[in-house]
C-alpha cells in the first residue's frame, strides 16, 4: 500500500486451475515479488499497459503456470499459445492464437496491436508475424517446455483441467490495462482456441474496468466472459455481482472459472468458482495480499 496522492491498482493471477490440498507456497511467493515489483512500477508512474505485459512476460517466462514455459501439449504432442492485451483509454488491443514456440506469446499480441491494423493473428501467420518482428522463439521446445507447479503427468490428458496467468492494472494517470496468456487446456485438440486471446470473453479493458478470466475456456466464451462483466458494472451492477453473475452462468454452462477485475476507483475483485485461484492483488487503497484458496 503506497502514501502517494495519487490512485492505482494491480491484480494478477496464475490460474483458477488450482487443485485442493495442493501446496502452491512457491507460486505464492512468485506472485508476491511480481506483485511487489509491479507495484513499484505503478507507484513510479508507469502506465498501465506496460505493467500488465511486464507481469505477463514474467508469468510466462517462470513455468510455474501453464502459460508460456509451463504451457502442456496439445493431442498432437506439440504446444500452443494464446495471449490477449487491451488497453482501456483508445480500447486498441492485440492478440494471438495457436501460436507455436514463442517465448512470450504476450509480448507478440502487444506487436500485433502496435505494429498491424489487427486484433487478432492465429497458427502460422502469428508465428510468420512473430519471427519478422524478431520475437524471442523457442529454441528447443523438447528441452524448453516444463510441468507446471501442482501439475501430475496424469492431468496432461484431462480436458477438464487447465491454468493461464493474467494481469490487470490501473494507472495514476486513470488508465485501465488487461493481459492474458495460457497455453489453454489440458488435452485440447489440435488448433483449439478458447477465451483467452479473445478480446471479450477473454480479456477486457474499457474507462471504467480491466478484466482478465481464467478457466474452462468454451464455457467462458459461451457465458460472454469479460465484456459481459464490464456491461453489467456500467449499467450499475455493483463489481462483486458483477463477476459472480459471470460466473454463475460459467457454471450453469458446465464449467468452471475466475475473474480478476479493477476499475477506474481502484475497487479490486478476484472471484472463482474452482477450488482455487492462485493471485495476488494490491491498491493505494488495499495492502497486498496472496493467495490461493482463501
Ligand atoms: N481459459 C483457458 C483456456 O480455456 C484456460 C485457463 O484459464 O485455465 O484456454
């Protein structure tokens, strides 16, 4: 919790994947240095968009998650990355889908939204996108690829279990920021995408809200997702009802799912209906806290 005047606030999570009775310590204690590292970033004045991706690309690159480095195989034995950024003031996002052996998928989703007229790039174009701009690649996917923390072998072939990390944040200048990325559910088939590189189920940011969701992607998507929350807060739904009216028709679908939510008053939500949902969260207004089934 900052002294200054001025307003801000952070939520990150690793995913509403999480299993009870699982010890999730390191993961907590990774979420809580990039938090407090963000955190540090938003007091010095950095903007929001930036400090989302800064948080993602650390997600990624730890393995602890199943995004990026802990990302598991699709069916056809190969890895698959989704990733989705937006950026609430001129609602200007970047995307990309099935997207092979990129290091950090969300830093290419932040190149399709400052380089292409493009939201959203899928499978090869991504990757051809990704390469001319020089993006970090994966060298050696069979040696690079790792299981994420609280991950059995077993569960690799299980559709219902999953794990993304994302990120939302506001800045002291009022501007609201939201970043996703997951290597999407265990088992998935071969060029399956779900809610995480959509802008709307998966990740939201307008004046008022930035949103990032995590959990069975088909049924988010079906449910409306992110933009859905946001159109309830705006028609005076308060925050908390909000997401859980998001989540009650994710679980009404058949799935199950969490939702990290700021908004431009700094409020914070992080609500699931897993078991679990590793995260972390702080504001001028609230001291960090971490956890994951608290
Ligand atoms: N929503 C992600 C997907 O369906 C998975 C997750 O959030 O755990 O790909």
């Amino acid at each position: 919790m900052s002294t200054s005047n001025e307003r801000y606030a952070l939520a990150l999570h690793g995913g509403a994947g999480a299993v009870a009775g699982r010890n999730y310590d390191s993961v907590e204690q990774h979420l809580k240095k990039l938090a407090t590292d963000c955190e540090a970033l938003l007091a010095a004045g950095q903007s929001a968009l930036d400090v989302v991706e800064v948080a993602v690309t650390e997600l990624e690159r730890s393995g602890l998650y199943v995004a990026g480095r802990g990302s598991a195989p699709n069916t056809a034995g190969y890895v698959e990355l989704d990733a989705s950024i937006m950026h609430g003031p001129d609602r200007k996002a970047g995307a990309v889908a099935a997207l092979r052996d990129f290091i950090n998928p969300i830093r290419v989703a932040r190149g399709v939204m400052d380089k292409t007229p493009h939201v959203l790039l899928a499978g090869p174009g991504a990757g051809a996108f990704a390469r001319k701009n020089s993006y970090e690649a994966v060298v050696e996917p069979g040696n690079y690829y790792v299981l994420p923390v609280g991950v059995t072998a077993d569960e690799l072939l299980d559709s219902n279990a999953h794990g993304t990390v994302g990120a939302v944040a506001l800045d002291q200048s009022g501007a609201l920021a939201a970043a996703t990325s997951t290597g999407g559910t265990f088992g998935k088939l071969e060029g399956r995408v779900g809610d995480t590189p959509l802008i709307g189920p998966g990740t939201w940011a307008d004046d008022t809200i930035a949103i990032s969701c995590t959990g069975t992607g088909e049924q988010i998507i079906r449910s409306g997702g992110a933009v859905s929350i946001a159109c309830a807060y705006k028609s005076g739904v308060t925050l908390e009802a909000a997401v859980q009216d998001m989540l009650d028709e994710v679980q009404r679908l058949g799935g199950d799912a969490g939702v990290i939510a700021v908004t431009h008053e700094t409020a914070i939500a992080t609500l699931y209906n897993s078991d679990g949902m590793k995260r972390a969260s702080v504001s001028t207004a609230q001291a960090l806290r971490v956890t994951t089934f608290a």
